[in-house]
C-alpha cells in the first residue's frame, strides 16, 4: 500500500486499489469555517479528518484539516471539498479544493 499527497487545488493523482490519500488544509476553527467533503466518489473510502493545531498556537491561531482517504476499487472520480460554515447552509462556501484521483 502506498500514499499520496494532494499537493495542489486541481491536482490529478494516480493511485493503486489500497492506497491512501492525504489532503492537507489550512483551517481556522475559531472563525466557523470547517471544510467538509462535499463530493466523495464511492472508489474512495473516508478513514479520517482530524484537525491539528499549529506548532506554535497563539490566541485565534489556525492548524490544519488533515484528511485521508483509501482507495477500495479502480475508476476515475473528482473529489470535491468546501470550505463552509455549518450553520450558513444555503451560503456559497468561503473557498473550494478537489483533485482528480485515477485509482488502477
């Protein structure tokens, strides 16, 4: 099993049946944006999105969203990210992040 990083909004990845996918996102808690996953191919299982906090917090700081996907069969897909407040459900998201994966 291998592991791939999402380096860039747009990004395309090429990945194998069992390996993971990280996506690494700059969060700030304490504004009330939180990124969800907005589109999750079926090809791609969810195992975790964790939120860590800075190295070095200070008062009102952010961290980062780190989430990590497994790829469970072949295909193509576009997996899509918001950046959004629970609570503002019918407002346009702050900002947006996917990748294209390719998984063989």
């Amino acid at each position: 099993m291998g592991e791939h990083e999402v380096v860039a909004d747009g990004a395309e990845l090429a990945a194998m049946v069992g390996d993971d996918v990280i996506v690494r996102l700059p969060e700030n808690p304490t504004t009330g944006y939180q990124w969800r996953i907005d589109e999750l191919p079926t090809m791609l299982n969810l195992l975790s999105t964790d939120f860590m906090i800075a190295a070095e917090p200070a008062p009102g700081a952010g961290g980062q969203r780190i989430i990590r996907f497994r790829a469970t069969r072949s295909g193509v897909a576009r997996v899509r990210m918001v950046l959004a407040r629970s609570w503002e459900t019918h407002a346009a998201p702050q900002r947006t992040y996917g990748f294209s994966i390719r998984v063989q």
